[in-house]
C-alpha cells in the first residue's frame, strides 16, 4: 500500500470517527484553533485565552474569542484559571482527549 492510500483510508476512518463523535462538529477556524489549543496541552505548554488572540493568522480577536466560547459549549475544550485571576488557559476535555485517541488509532490501521 502506497503513502497516498494509506492517507485516503485514514481520512475514511477520521470522517466516521468525526460524524460518530458524541462532540458537535466543529467549524474550520475552530478545528485550525483545537490543533494549536491541544498541541500546546501535550507540549505542557501554557497557552492563555490572551496568547491565543494574538495568533492574528487564524483569524481576528472577536472571532477568536466567539469561537472559544463556541467550543467551550461544544465540550472541546475549557477554561483553567491561574494564580493571576486575569489570565484562563486554555485546556482539552476528556472527550476531546478520547477524539483524539480514536485518531490516533485510525492511523494505526490506516497503516495495515
């Protein structure tokens, strides 16, 4: 099986995964947002409703801050406070961690 097969089941898998989801659907700029939001979970790495902002290259602040509201109804993600009561970081739900696990298995047998 060639690299572009195994990617076309993978999508396959990650379509089914995605419409059996007990999580709503999300919109693109929120998908392009949960990659930055988990990427930075499983780095360990703090990432605050501020610092997401700023990341004018998914889109603007307003709608920035629409969509996290939107994905924090949805149960994708949530808000952690800090020390410093001003600042939320931004954190992954279980059901979004087991998302991403049923991912992680598409690959895996997308690839036998």
């Amino acid at each position: 099986m060639n690299t572009t097969q195994i990617y076309m089941r993978f999508m396959e898998f990650a379509k089914f995964i995605e419409t059996n989801s007990n999580l709503p659907l999300l919109e693109p700029v929120e998908k392009k947002m949960l990659g930055i939001i988990a990427l930075a979970n499983y780095k360990k790495e703090r990432l605050s409703v501020k610092d997401m902002m700023a990341k004018a290259e998914i889109s603007s602040p307003a709608t920035m801050h629409k969509n996290i509201h939107s994905m924090i109804d949805k149960g994708w993600i949530y808000l952690e406070e800090t020390s410093d009561g001003r600042r939320w970081q931004l954190q992954i739900t279980n059901e979004c961690m087991s998302y991403f696990s049923k991912l992680g298995m598409a690959i895996k047998k997308s690839i036998k």
